[in-house]
C-alpha cells in the first residue's frame, strides 16, 4: 500500500502529519505537484513533480494508483475516480470518500459550480481548523492500522 498526496492544494500541516505518519509506520508516501516541493530526508517520503496543466497531477495520481492505496485530495473528482479504481480517498479535513458518498459530494459539488457560474458567490470553504487537523490525523491513523498492518501510535 502507497499514500499518494495530490500536494499542489495540500496544506502544509496535513504534510506534516503524513511525514510522521511515514516514518512511524513505513509507509511510502509521494507528493504528486507541478512544482518542486521540499520534504525531510526519509526513505519513506518521495515527490514527483508533474509538468503545469489542468488535472496533470491527478491524472498521474490516477495512473500510478493501485487497488489498495490511499490518495490524500480535496478534489471530489479525483476522490471519485481513486474510489473506482479500487483506491480510497481521505480529504485534509478528514472526511473519508467511500461509494456510499461520493456521488452525494460529486452532485454537491456539481451544484455549486452551477452556481459560482450563474454568478452567486457561494464563498470558500472555512480555514482548515484544530478539529479539522485533528479529524484527519485520526482518520489518518485508523487507516492505516485498518489497512497497512501496522500499529500506529
């Protein structure tokens, strides 16, 4: 099992909770981004640098995914497609996508779009919050001792 990390959008301190998380458990994690990134030395933790262009760092996701591995994005689309292709999808807020709620996000999102195109501001989403950060190191963990074997703590 690999954790993919769509990096472009990821925040800094969900980072850093997948570098300890990487080297606690052995996991290889791998920062997919369209521009250089700057890790710690692990032999656990790797970034792959994608060229510039709409959805070139998912479609790599996309491509290099397995049946079994995690991809950390915000992205509802990519979440939908790692979903089909066998993978799972944790956002950064900690929401675990699975099959039973990925078409109510997808249609949400969907929506939303609609929206902002008809020209309401629907506004953002709130900062990544303490909870928020907390949620995904929790999620994060039982995943992890759920699907990689090992025991995180």
């Amino acid at each position: 099992m690999q954790i993919w990390v769509d990096a472009d959008a990821c925040p800094v301190v969900i980072k850093e909770i997948l570098y300890r998380a990487a080297e606690r458990t052995r996991v290889s994690v791998t920062l997919v981004a369209n521009q250089p990134l700057s890790t710690p030395s692990s032999a656990f933790i790797s970034t792959l640098q994608v060229p510039r262009g709409f959805d070139v760092a998912d479609d790599e996701i996309v491509n290099r995914l397995e049946a079994g591995d995690l991809v950390i994005t915000s992205d509802i689309p990519l979440a939908a497609e790692v979903i089909e292709r066998g993978g799972h999808a944790l956002s950064p807020r900690g929401e675990l996508h699975t099959t039973e709620n990925i078409r109510a996000r997808l249609n949400m999102r969907d929506f939303l779009d609609t929206m902002r195109a008809s020209g309401i501001d629907t506004g953002g989403p709130p900062a990544l919050s303490q909870r928020d950060r907390q949620a995904f190191a929790n999620n994060l963990d039982r995943f992890l001792t759920r699907h990689a074997g090992s025991q995180v703590g």
